[in-house]
C-alpha cells in the first residue's frame, strides 16, 4: 500500500497485490468485487483503499476503508504503531477485525 497526503486527510493506494493475476483469467488482478459494474475490469494495482483518513486524536486518524475482497466499504480508523508500522482497523455490524503494515522502502 502506498500512503499518501490527500490535502488535509491521508490516502492509501494498493501498489501491489498478492496474486499479481488472476488465477481464472491469468490477467492482472481486477476490481471484479466492485458494487459499480463499471469498474469491475480496473487493476486493482491504483485502487485508493484509505479514503479521506483524517486525523482523530495523536498518531490516529478516522475515515473509510475499501475492501476489494467484497467491494465493500467501511468505517476504518489507522493508528501509528512506531516509526515503522501502522494499524488498519475495520467494524461491520460490530464484528471489527485489522491488519498491521510495515513500511518498505
């Protein structure tokens, strides 16, 4: 994931995926979860999944989360875990769920 400023919030853009293709189609992975038809067949590979990350509180920031697994998107908040990781963490009907980041360079 590549995070980003997105003027005030942060944004973060998939900048890899794991399979890089699709088993059915050997084909870059796309979009296919996606509710908007039209966007079914975008690489996912550019696919903005931190939307409007906005600070809420020290090293915390609040906004939505895309889930290309099931072109869903949720509540999300990211938190600060040290100079070289990050928390994304998720909630949907009070199941709640996360992933820790490690910064790559």
């Amino acid at each position: 994931m590549r995070i980003a400023a997105c003027g005030a919030a942060l944004c973060g853009f998939l900048a890899s995926v794991v399979p890089a293709k699709d088993p059915a189609t050997g084909r870059p992975a796309t979009d296919k979860q996606n509710p908007d038809p039209a966007k079914r067949n975008r690489p996912l590979v550019g696919v903005e999944v931190l939307i409007n990350m906005r600070p809420s509180g020290a090293g915390k920031w609040a906004g939505q989360l895309y889930n290309s697994d099931n072109g869903r998107t949720y509540q999300g908040y990211l938190t600060e875990q040290g100079a070289s990781s990050l928390r994304v963490e998720g909630c949907s009907f009070g199941i709640c769920g996360g992933e820790n980041l490690t910064r790559v360079r």
